[in-house]
C-alpha cells in the first residue's frame, strides 16, 4: 500500500506538536528515550512496518521500558478522547476513530476517522502494527488536544508489557490507557458484584491491570496503563467515564463511529 503524502505530513505535524516540551513531554530530540519513540513514530506515519513479526516484537521490548506511571490530576481533566478500529467483514480495510468528549456529561464534541488497509499481518500482541497508522491519521485530523485518550484494547497487559495504549501514548507522548473488554493475558478474581469493586489482572506474579465492574452485576471491563498515567488514575477515570453503560462512553462512540464510516465506504 502507497502511504497519501499529504496524510502523512499531516500526522508528522501532529505528533511534532504533541511531542514538544511545550505539551508537557519530558524527553528532547537528541534524548536516546526520545529517538526510540521516534522510531515508533515513523512506523506510525508510514515509513514501513517492520519487515518480520520478530522484528516487530523486539522493537515492543525495546519501547517498553520507556513507559512512564504517574497520577493523573483527575480533577483537571476536561476532554477524553476514545480511539477504536472497526474492520470491514468483506475485504482488508479498516476504519478508525477518535472521538473527543466533554466533562462533565461526557458529549461529543468531536470526531475524526481515516480509513486503511493495514501492512502487516495478522499476529496477536502485534495489532498496533496494523492499527496505530489509521488511528494516528485521525488523531490527526482532531483540531481539539484532548487531556487523555482511552484506546479499546490494552497497554501493559500485553506479553511484552506494550499493547496499542503504550504505542498511542508513547507516539503522542500524552496519557492513555486502554480498557478491554476481555484478557488478552493474564488471571483475575472475579471482583465483587457492585460497581466500583475490582481485583489485579496478573500475569507471571506481575500486577499488570485490573478487572474492573463498572455496572452492578455486569460482566467486568480490563483496564491497563498506556503510558504517564497510573492504574488507580485509571481505574477512576473509567468509572468515571462509564455513568450508564459497561464500557466508557469515549470507547463507546468511538466504536460507533469508526464502524458507520467503514458502512460508509
């Protein structure tokens, strides 16, 4: 697949924005941590995925140390914005998401999609290869800069400790998480009925998520970090997120809408 030039440019000016000190990242351009996440990037802006799946998992654990835990300021956080990939049940395309909410009732205020045909094969744990270059483009195509991005998938819950959150948050260099809706990997008791009640997701004796009911005797959602938030941030963001509904309603709306442009195409 040829990468559009022009999209391409696109979301290069938007992770240069996003990615400046200006946005509150910690890392320079000639930091060693800084051009690791520039590597990431260029696969995301369409510089070619790597060229096997062992490639791809090695460039996973050489990324994964650079994600960063750190508490979210709760009260300040105005705009969510959720990131969902929808694909079409006919061919190779896919469609992606980002949708930006509001506080304190959490409505749309905005939305972008970019439609695709992912370059790199079908692999679990490797999705974000296929995945972060759509969702990226219409993270590019959002005028507003949201405070956190919610991905429907996993950050740290993932075999080598970086999932599509982790790519997304270190790509952006902005807090996301993920919030799934079964384990890719990993044990978790099953929490207490109400909601609000949650147990660890552990996998190999590491606490790597948790197991969270966010309705009354609902089945539970997976919440992960993705990168400069931490687990009890998250924890609360999503409850805070989910006032009706299992899932949040970033993730929600994102899913709605990246399947009505895929039904559009």
């Amino acid at each position: 697949m040829t990468v559009d030039p022009t999209a391409r440019r696109r979301v290069g000016s938007k992770l240069f924005r996003m990615r400046t000190p200006d946005s509150g990242g910690s890392a320079g351009v000639g930091d060693p941590a800084d051009r690791l996440a520039r590597d990431l990037a260029d696969v995301a802006l369409g510089s070619g995925p790597p060229a096997t799946v062992e490639d791809a998992q090695a460039l996973q654990e050489r990324l994964a140390p650079l994600v960063r835990q750190e508490p979210l300021d709760l009260a300040g956080v105005s705009l969510v914005a959720g990131l969902d990939v929808a694909y079409s049940p006919g061919d190779d395309r896919l469609a992606a998401a980002a949708v930006v909410l509001a506080a304190p009732d959490w409505t749309v205020v905005e939305t972008a999609t970019a439609v695709s045909r992912p370059r790199f094969p079908y692999v679990p744990g490797l999705f974000a290869f296929r995945e972060a270059p759509a969702l990226l483009e219409a993270v590019a195509g959002l005028r507003a800069v949201p405070d956190v991005w919610v991905c429907d998938g996993f950050g740290l819950a993932h075999p080598r400790r970086f999932g599509l959150a982790c790519h997304i948050g270190l790509a952006l260099d902005r807090p996301v998480l993920g919030v799934g809706k079964t384990p890719f990997i990993g044990r978790a008791e099953p929490p207490a009925a109400p909601r609000g009640s949650w147990s660890d997701l552990e996998d190999g004796g590491e606490v790597v998520g948790r197991c969270l009911r966010t309705r009354d005797g609902v089945k539970p959602v997976y919440v992960s970090v993705g990168h400069r938030v931490d687990l009890d941030s998250a924890t609360e963001l999503v409850l805070r997120l989910a006032p009706r509904y299992r899932l949040p309603e970033p993730v929600r709306e994102a899913d709605r809408h990246c399947r009505a442009r895929l039904a559009a195409v």
